[in-house]
C-alpha cells in the first residue's frame, strides 16, 4: 500500500521532486496588488488594501465585521478578551488541536479544559461538550457558570473546525447558551468551507481565520477576527490598534491595548489570493475526490464531508489500523520525498497543559495514533 500511495501522489502532482504538505499558489494580481501599496507608501498597519481585504471577507463569508491582524493566534487572543475571558477562567476546547488555542487561552491567565472530538468531523463532541455542563457545572447568582469541581468560571467555549471540516456549531453554540458560555469559533483552517448552506463561524459570537503561508490562501502571515455583533467590532478594532484614541496629533490610549493589526502589504497580498479561492476550493474537492477513490480501492479510510457540510479540505486526512502502521507510513513516504504528517501531538500530553482538567479524551487518543495528513496542495 505504502508503495502504491507514492506513486499515486506522484502521478497526481507529475513531479519526481519534493512533494510538500500545502504551498501557496501565486498566478494571479499579488505583484500588481503588492507594487500598488509601495507605491502608495502606505506599507504598514494603515491603508486602503486592509479596508479592502476586511471588506472582501466579510462579504464572502456574509459575517457582518471582520477585523485583519497580523496572525491567527493574535485573533484568538484578542477575541478571548472581547468574550471577557479573565484570569483564573477556564476555557473549554479540544485537546486535538493546534498550540495556538491553548496558548492565547495562557495569554489570558485562564486555563484550557479538554473536551473530546467526533470521530468523524475531528471537531468538539457536542455529546462530550453536554456531559461536561452535565457532570461538572451550574450557573449561580451571578449569571455565570462555574465548574463545581475546580472553583472557577467557564467563560468561553473555543471549538476549532479541524482541518477544514465544519464542526456542529450550531449544537454546540445551542449547548453553551444554556450554560451563559460564549462559543467562538477557532477557523484558522476553514476559510471557504460551509455548514448548511452558511460559512463556518456564522453560528457563533466571534470566529477567526488564518493566513498563513501553508492555508487556503495567504497573506505570508495573517489572520482575522469575524463578528455579527458591532460592539465586539468597535472594541476589536480599538484594542487591535493599542487602544489609541483619535486625535489629529496627541497620542493618547484609554486602555491596555495590543500592536496586532495586519500590514497593507500582507493585505494586498490577500486581496490577489482571494480572487483565486473559488479556484482554490474546485481543485482541493477534486483533489478529496481522488485520495476517496484511491481510499476505496486499497481499503483505507479518508474523513469525508457530511452531506450537509462543504469542506475546504484543507488538510485531506487518512486513516491507518495503528500507530505502528502510521509511523512506518510517516517514514515510508518522507524517505521518499513525500510530506507527510501526523496530527498535532494532543494539548493534554503538552508539558505545560497536561495537569489542565479534561473529560474522557479516549476518541482523541485513538484519532492521534492512526490519523496522517497528506499532499493537499490545489492543483
């Protein structure tokens, strides 16, 4: 099967070379878009390629605000903060996740609770998340929950729509709004996949996007927070610009406030890479496409949209009998220039966040030991 799976990968892209995970696609505007903004002199936190790129996002997602910063992990932060995520708090989020969820959550002085994953979307369990509310919390005078067993308040739910694929978050969100716990969504790797019929991060009060270099498209490095709600839209693009107040030539700020908003360059970079995503997202199904239809013949098994969900596939991702088998795969293909990867090593066997509290993480676990991402670039 190893075999089989390299030259399959390798008949698909037509190339003897390296074969990485996902590189960006550059055939469009970008270096006339780039060259317009040096031209314009305007190459750093102020221009008209932000207000743009802003624009453009929200009008593709049809989420009413969206804010661009310099990284997804800077848009957790800061949307941590608008959710009113305070020291001593618990957030809860999936253990299978990327580090950055877990360490904004640390920025904050709060601390991670893990909840456990669905099998087949790779995204928080909503029967997990139910059991936890169930088993652990309740809501006291002062309107909010708290956790029984650790003392302290549950003050934001951060599922993450992993690899792409949407999670249930209307469920989830229908979950936490019994409990007064806000739901944001983590959609670092979800721009252009949708849940009945609506962008993923529609369902909850605040969601984010990134632009890294390895996503759907780039902006070299990028993020944006995504709202409905125009206060948390006011308030993020204050704090996001050092909470400075406006005034023609006194520099004056309210409040603490933070240097993460994303440069005109890197937006005029995302403006060009946007015009391509349609693009993007045909070649990365037709893509899913063939790795499901080599699944099938060598009796391997691909996480796969709902009927209900379209996919990014931003990461297509296989499925092994073991974790003996997975790391011979691992080897097997990067020996022969083909990048492959395991999942994230899961937050709750992090040093630093595995004493944190957690539910019974049993899918997660059987997840990590058989999952691999595979070569999803578009082609």
């Amino acid at each position: 099967m190893f075999k089989d799976f390299v030259s399959f990968v390798r008949k698909i892209y037509q190339t003897s070379s390296f074969i990485p995970l996902h590189e960006p696609s550059f055939f469009g505007n970008e270096k006339k878009y780039l060259s317009e903004a040096i031209d314009s002199t305007y190459v750093s936190s102020v221009g008209e390629k932000i207000v743009d790129f802003e624009k453009q996002i929200s009008q593709y997602t049809s989420i009413d605000y969206s804010i661009a910063v310099v990284n997804c992990t800077s848009a957790l932060h800061l949307s941590l903060i608008l959710s009113e995520v305070n020291e001593g708090s618990e957030v809860l989020t999936q253990s299978l996740n990327f580090v950055a969820g877990c360490n904004a959550i640390s920025y904050c002085n709060a601390s991670p609770v893990f909840i456990d994953i669905d099998k087949n979307s790779l995204c928080m369990s909503a029967d997990s998340l139910r059991l936890f509310f169930e088993e652990n919390c309740e809501i006291r005078d002062d309107g909010f929950c708290w956790n029984k067993k650790t003392g302290k308040r549950v003050s934001a739910c951060l599922p993450m729509n992993t690899y792409g694929f949407p999670s249930d978050a209307k469920k989830l969100n229908n979950i936490c709004k019994n409990y007064n716990v806000p739901l944001i969504e983590d959609s670092a790797e979800s721009l252009g996949s949708f849940s009945n019929g609506s962008h993923v991060g529609s369902e909850s009060i605040i969601s984010t996007l990134s632009f890294n270099g390895n996503k759907i498209i780039t902006t070299g490095g990028g993020g944006m927070i995504l709202t409905n709600n125009e206060d948390i839209f006011k308030r993020a693009r204050h704090i996001s610009t050092t909470s400075k107040l406006n005034h023609r030539w006194h520099f004056n700020h309210d409040e603490i406030g933070y240097n993460y908003r994303m440069p005109n360059l890197n937006a005029a970079l995302g403006i060009a890479q946007l015009e391509k995503l349609d693009e993007f997202l045909i070649k990365k199904r037709r893509l899913a496409q063939e790795y499901h239809k080599w699944g099938e013949r060598n009796g391997v098994e691909f996480i796969k949209d709902k009927k209900s969900n379209s996919s990014n596939y931003w990461l297509n991702c296989m499925l092994v009998e073991n974790v003996f088998e997975r790391d011979k795969f691992l080897k097997y293909t990067n020996d022969n220039k083909i990048m492959t990867r395991p999942t994230w090593i899961p937050m709750h066997k992090i040093e630093m966040y595995r004493l944190c509290f957690r539910m019974d993480l049993s899918t997660t676990d059987w997840i990590h030991d058989r999952l691999i991402n595979v070569p999803s670039s578009p082609i």
